[in-house]
C-alpha cells in the first residue's frame, strides 16, 4: 500500500512543472465534465460574474474530485472580482475570513466560496507591505493581496488543485500541468517544494490527506523534503492544526494517512507523547491506533456519526499507561496517577491540536470509564448501563481488546450482559463473586498473576 502510494512515475514527456504564463486550454471534446454535474447554484454565480464582466471559474477541489468521478464537498469558485464587487453582484453574500477573506454566497443550506484571485508574496517588496508578512522561517502569516488568474494559480498548492473549469466555455484552463498528474495520480507541489512548506508547513498534511483521499502517489520531489521539514508543524497554531486534524482522520481515509504521517515523521509534531509511545510499544500502539481508525474509517463509509472525541481518545491512549506509572513511581496512588496522567496528556496535547473543550470532556469520561468497567458488582453495572458515554466506554474497551490488552473477557462480559434479560442479569452479577473488582472500597487490588496484565508487545504497564 505504502509502495504504491510514495509511487513516484517519470513524466514520459519533458513536463514542465513550474507555472505557466499562458494555461493549456481543454476544449469540451477532450475532457470529461459536464457543466450540469456542477452545482447549479456555483454555476449561476459564475454566470453572473462573467456577465458583469468579471473572470470566474469553478477551482480547486471541486474540478479535481468531478474528473475523478469523485463527488466534491463543495464548490469554490475563484474571480477577479475583489469581495466588495462581489458582495455588490449577490444580496445573498457575506464577506468573511481574515487572514482569507472571502465571500459566502448563500442559497439556503448550500454555500459557495467565491474568492478572490491572489497572488503569491513578491519577496523583495516584503518590507513595507501592509498586506502580506512572512516571518524568518518563511512563513506567510497573511495574503490578502490580490492577483491576476495565472498569479492565482501559482499560488495554490498542487497541481491538482490548479485547474479552473469555465462552465460556460466548458473549456478547462491548465497552468500546473494538472490534468497530467490527474492522469498518472500524482500529488505534485507546485514550484520548489522545499519553500512552498516553508511558505505554509501545513501542505506537508495536505500532500499526505490528498494522496490517502484520491489513492495518488506523492512525487518524488514533493516527498523528499518532508522529513526534514516535518518539524515545522510546531510552529502552526494549534486551532488550525485541530481543524487540520479533522481532516485528516474523518476523511474516511484515516488508516492510510496515519501510516503516511508516521512514515514521513509528521506524526511527532502532531502527536508527540502518541509518537514516543508507538517507539516505545511499537505493536501494541500501532494496532490500537490503526483500529480505531479503521473502525472510524467504516463509519464515515457508511454514512455513521463519528466523534473526534473517541479518536482523540484512542491516539493519546497509548500514551497514558507509561505516565500513570511514572506518577506512581513518584509516590501517587493508582487512581489519583491515572488522571493526573490523562490531565497533563490533554493539556500537553492541546499545546499541538487545540482540541476544545467539548472534545475534551468526553475523552476524560471515556478513559475513566475504563476504570469503572471492570467494576459491576451491586447496582453499579446497572448504573453504568444508564450512562449516557456507556456506549462510547464499551467501544473503547473492545478497541483495547483488539489491540491485545488483557482484561479478563471483560467486553464479551458487557456483550452478554447487553443482551440479557433482567433475572440473567442478576445471575451475572452473582457470579461474578471474588471476580469483580470493584467490590473494595477505594483503589482495587489486582488479585491477576502480572503475566496477565502483559499486553501484547510486553507490557504497555496498566
Ligand atoms: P477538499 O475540500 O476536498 O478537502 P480542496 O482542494 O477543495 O479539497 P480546500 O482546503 O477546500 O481543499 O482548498 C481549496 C483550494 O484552495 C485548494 O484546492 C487549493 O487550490 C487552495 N489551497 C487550500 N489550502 C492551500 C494552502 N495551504 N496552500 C496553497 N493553496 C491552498
Ligand atoms: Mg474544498
């Protein structure tokens, strides 16, 4: 899978990689689409752009998806129009965004993006400029200055995502030799891959959650730098790097973006205390997470809720055991470890992803839920039942199952336990006698032989 995705294929041709300055034109006859697979909301508002005299196009992910015969998100369209000529043509329309601004169009619950064409920083007119800044690194912090089409597309990330579609021409314009790395599956920077990821390091994950969405190979020179680079996701602000995130695991292509981000070093960044844990426990992590998100994978296939919490939940999980002990050696009682361990592990966390609040929360219930699971004597696996995260708590447990945790039987025990009747509820609870372990008051006392607890690749520690 990796081989094929890192796949690299030689052009056949002399291709030119970099911008052109005049675009190849697709005429109808030579490409694919259609102009009535797009929203006819996005091509109305290109209609009428143009007939105020404007330049309008479909752009970006939506054009790319449609000749993958991928069903797009949503609609971009990009215009010489600057926000306020734009908000003038539509009552509909809301001008938002700061470090983008764009214009929403809205048609009940659908919304268009129109943006403005822009153009990429003129480094040496940098110094006095109110409109962009980059810090030392390289870093755009803001780009609001506007451009001309062709400067639009240099400044996009690959080339895949270059391509405007006129649907009134019908005709596609090609300034990054996009429809040739659509055709050999490419994800290809465009321009000197080393700067455009020190222009904005988060086209590293870009580059990663494209090649797992559309099953590309990564160019090789858009590859080669990653590693090195990767590292430079520290400085990205964590909100972004949330939303970021999001993206990447509820893509329904979690499994595969997670090994390319572990393969090409941008795990680290990400997750760090998760990256030492999969060093340290390299089967055990690496089977808990890939679980998780082949589960989550599943889900967002079949059309399922899922919720960042309990992924959230299973990346940083790992990453508890080896605090919780620490915590011990250092004098704290079992229990009061384990959730300081998972409070410093959110908070260190957030540092990276700001994972907010109503994300945080339930992971905290999630994990001391796994506490209290193993706990069912007397009423206490009825009120655990009731539990509104019950749900979530069980899934959880049978992730750590999966991944080789010894706990007993404890999730075929809840499994049964789901599905009886009350009075076989009552013969369960009853035989469980010395076996449950939350008939002490206070922190329980393992009464296992320490083989048991050993998870699969020798002990993630309890
Ligand atoms: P999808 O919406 O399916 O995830 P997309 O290609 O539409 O994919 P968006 O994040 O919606 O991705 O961005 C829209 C377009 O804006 C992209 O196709 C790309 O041309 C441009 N773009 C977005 N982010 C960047 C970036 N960090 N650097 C350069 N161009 C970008
Ligand atoms: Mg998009």
């Amino acid at each position: 899978m990796l081989k094929k995705l890192f796949q690299s294929f030689r052009p056949p041709a002399r291709v030119q990689h970099h911008i052109r300055t005049t675009p190849e034109v697709i005429n109808h006859s030579q490409h694919s689409l259609q102009r009535h697979q797009f929203s006819r909301h996005a091509v109305n508002i290109v209609e009428r752009l143009q007939s105020a005299g404007y330049q309008a196009y479909l752009v970006g992910g939506c054009v790319r998806d449609m000749m993958l015969g991928i069903t797009p998100k949503d609609f971009d369209v990009a215009t010489s129009a600057t926000p306020e000529q734009i908000r003038a043509e539509f009552r509909n329309a809301r001008v938002i965004g700061r470090r983008f601004k764009l214009v929403h169009v809205h048609f009940g619950r659908e919304i268009i993006e129109v943006a403005t064409f822009r153009a990429n920083h003129p480094v040496d007119e940098e110094e006095n400029s109110h409109q962009s800044s980059r810090n030392e690194s390289g870093r755009i912090l803001r780009d609001n200055v506007y451009g001309t089409l062709e400067e639009d597309a240099q400044r996009r990330d690959f080339t895949i995502n270059a391509l405007y579609y006129d649907p009134v021409s019908e005709r596609i314009l090609d300034y990054a030799n996009g429809v040739h790395d659509i055709r050999n599956r490419l994800i290809r920077l465009i321009g000197d891959p080393t700067q455009r990821y020190q222009e904005d390091p988060v086209r590293m994950l870009r580059a990663v959650r494209f090649a797992a969405k559309l099953n590309f190979g990564i160019e090789k020179h858009t590859v080669l730098p990653i590693r090195q680079l990767a590292p430079m996701l520290r400085e990205i602000p964590a909100a972004r790097l949330f939303e970021e995130s999001l993206k990447l695991f509820l893509s329904g292509h979690a499994a595969d973006t997670f090994e390319m981000l572990v393969d090409l070093q941008l795990f680290d960044p990400l997750f760090p205390a998760s990256a030492q844990a999969l060093e340290e426990h390299p089967t055990y992590t690496h089977t808990l997470i890939s679980q998780a998100l082949i589960n989550t994978d599943l889900r967002v296939r079949q059309g399922k809720p899922v919720t960042p919490a309990f992924l959230f939940a299973a990346l940083l999980w790992p990453a508890l055991p080896g605090r919780a002990l620490y915590l011990q050696s250092r004098g704290m009682p079992p229990i009061p470890a384990m959730n300081e361990a998972a409070h410093e592990l959110i908070f260190e966390q957030c540092q990276r992803i700001a994972i907010p609040k109503r994300f945080t929360l339930p992971i905290r219930e999630i994990w001391d839920m796994q506490e209290r699971l193993p706990r069912r004597s007397g009423k206490r696996a009825d009120l655990l039942l009731d539990n509104p995260r019950f749900r979530a708590g069980y899934d959880f447990l049978l992730l750590r199952e999966s991944a080789g945790e010894e706990t007993d039987d404890l999730g075929q025990w809840w499994t049964d336990y789901q599905e009886c009747n009350e009075s076989e509820r009552r013969e369960m609870i009853r035989e469980l006698g010395g076996r449950d372990e939350g008939t002490g008051a206070g922190p329980r006392k393992r009464k296992r032989s320490p083989s048991k607890r050993r998870r699969a690749d020798g002990g993630a520690g309890e």
